[in-house]
C-alpha cells in the first residue's frame, strides 16, 4: 500500500501570542514617538529661524532700498494734539507691511491703502487677512489661524476694547513675530512702540519711555507725530551684531480669548500687535508663551509687550547684522535690555 500522505495545517497565531505581538508593537511605538517628535520641533525651528533670516535681509533690502529701515509705525495726529489725547489719530505702514515686497510679495503689497484707518476700516480687509508663510512660525499654533473672533483685541487710535464676537468685526491673520521698540518704562509700562505720548511725549513726562530713558529706543519705535524718524544702520551706534532685531512672540492657544488676541498681527500697525520691549526690574514670565501666567504674576501691561516661544531653549531673534541666535527666557533683564537698544551704550556680556 502506499504511504499515506500527512497534510501540515499551519496554526493560526494564539490570543497569547497576538497579545505579545500588539504589546512589542506599542512598545515600539512608544519608543519613536518622542523621537519623531523632537525631529519635527528640530525642523520648525530651523524653519522659524529661516523666516527670522528672511525678514533679517528684508530689513537689510529695505534699507538699501529707501536709505532707512522702516518704522515700526507711523502715526500721523491733528495739530496741537496734547498729551494724553489720540482722537484723530491715525496709524499706518506697519513693519511687517513696509517689507513685503523684500519677501516677495509686492503684488500683495500693492493692495494696501495705507490711506485708510488699518485698524478700523474695512478697506484693508483682503490684505490684512493674508497668509503670510515667512511670518508664521510652523511651532506656533495661535500663527496660522484666522478664526471668527480673531481679531485684534484693542482698537486705534487709543486701544478701546474690541470685544468679542459680533462687536470687534476687522479680522486679521495672526503671525509669529514683533520688532523691538527698545527698553520700556517699567513703572508705567509705556514703550516706544505705543502710542505717540507713551514713546516721546511733549512736553516729556516722567511717564513715558522716554522720559525714564532717553537713550533706550530700540531700532523699531513709533514714528510720525513723536517728531522721532525711522532708523538707519548708522545709528545703531551699539553695534549691529549687539542690537535685537526682530524676535518671536508666540502665545499659547486656549483659555481666555482675549489673551490668544494679544499677539502679533503681521498687517496691524497698532502698538502691540508689531512690537514688544524689554524692561527693567519685573519678572521673566514676559518672556513665555503663556500669557495666563504672565498676567497672573504682574500686570498684563509687561504680558503685552513680552516675549516667547514654543522652543525649547528660548526665544530666537534676528539680530541687526542678520544673524539669528536663541535668546534664554532667563536671561538676566539688564542684559536683555542693552541688548534691545541701539546707542544705549551698554556692554551686554554673554548671553
């Protein structure tokens, strides 16, 4: 008789075994994920850094261009408007709006009505609602966003509240970055990025930033009715491998929304939505991108004006001779301060 044929039937996989399987999976799973995590972080920040290289020879471009780097704003007022007064008042030509065509986009640039009152009018809706990649850091949630109550919170000429939905009505994307006005008034909180009396009032008052320090503009400043002029590489009599720039402001999303409406606004021209100062003698937490805390810790007013970033290690800044480093948000504040004015004369040290 011939041999009987034995047929092999492969087993399928027991509950044991696919229980080990599924766990050696996960495990795995865990291992890599805060690895691809970090490769990611390390890819937007050098993607962040790359905008802050970008807008650095924006600056430089402009300045060749026009002889002078831009303002941070011009505000233009009525004759004889005294201290304490903005009716009439007029804010334009923002910092982030003067460079765009060194960014290329002159196409977009020439949308703008500079004319028209940017924060109050709605003829600069299309063009102030524009996604702008170079200034949104990929790590910054709140940058890349244009939600229904995403306007800025506080109104020209004099900051009126914006509200919330159906009374604030002028949307703006939101971006990552703000110029440096220079060291502020820590008493008052005044900067010279705010309004034309709180920079350079007349007659000076020990309220305004410059009237706690005359010397300590930063290279981005309100122009205009302040009788101050936009800066030139030349006065930047501190060094430009020594003075700040431009540097990152993100601010975490979630919680109050009037706090997510505080940050930068590429296309406003407004006062805090274009830049931020340093101060003297308050704590760092101006220098984080959580601005409950800020504010939770000392008066909002220094939150406004601060700092932050989703990076670890802190906050990058472009500095005036175009390169970009990371600034410590603990860095020590006298430093940081020197480092924010350009003819203060200070030694700012190491960083």
């Amino acid at each position: 008789m011939p041999a009987a044929h034995r047929t092999c039937r492969r087993q399928a996989f027991t509950l044991i075994e696919l229980l080990v399987v599924i766990a050696i999976i996960a495990a795995m799973i865990g291992f890599l994920l805060p690895a691809l995590q970090k490769v990611r972080e390390a890819a937007n920040r050098i993607s962040c850094q790359n905008n802050l290289k970008q807008i650095g020879l924006a600056l430089h471009n402009y300045h060749d261009a026009n002889g002078q780097l831009p303002p941070a704003n011009v505000q233009t007022c009525p004759a004889n408007t005294p201290n304490g007064s903005s009716a009439g008042c007029h804010y334009s030509k923002g910092l982030f709006v003067e460079i765009l065509p060194f960014i290329e986009q002159g196409a977009l640039k020439a949308l703008y009505k500079p004319t028209a009152w940017t924060d109050e009018d709605h003829a600069n809706d299309f063009f102030n609602q524009q996604f702008i990649k170079t200034y949104q850091c990929p790590s910054d949630d709140r940058a890349t966003q244009l939600m229904a109550t995403m306007g800025p919170w506080t109104l020209a000429p004099r900051g009126g509240d914006g509200g919330g939905v159906g009374v604030y009505n002028y949307r703006y994307m939101a971006s990552s970055y703000k110029g440096m006005s220079g060291m502020g008034n820590p008493s008052s909180t005044n900067t010279w990025g705010g309004f034309w009396d709180e920079a350079f009032d007349n007659p000076l008052t020990t309220g305004s930033a410059a009237g706690y320090n005359k010397n300590g503009r930063g290279i981005f400043h309100t122009t205009g009715y302040t009788g101050l002029n936009p800066e030139t590489l030349t006065t930047i009599t501190d060094g430009t491998s020594n003075t700040l720039m431009v540097g990152e402001r993100h601010i975490k999303v979630g919680g109050n929304e009037q706090w997510v409406r505080r940050g930068p606004f590429w296309a406003d021209s407004f006062n805090l939505y274009v830049t931020s100062g340093t101060y003297l003698g308050i704590n760092n937490l101006y220098m984080s991108p959580d601005y409950e805390a800020c504010q939770a810790a000392q008066t909002s007013n220094y939150c406004k004006y601060g700092w932050g970033s989703f990076h670890s290690g802190g906050i990058q800044f472009v500095y005036a001779d175009g390169h970009v480093t990371i600034v410590q948000s603990t860095i020590d504040q006298t430093v940081f301060a020197a480092l924010g004015t350009l003819s203060g004369g200070e030694f700012q040290g190491n960083q």
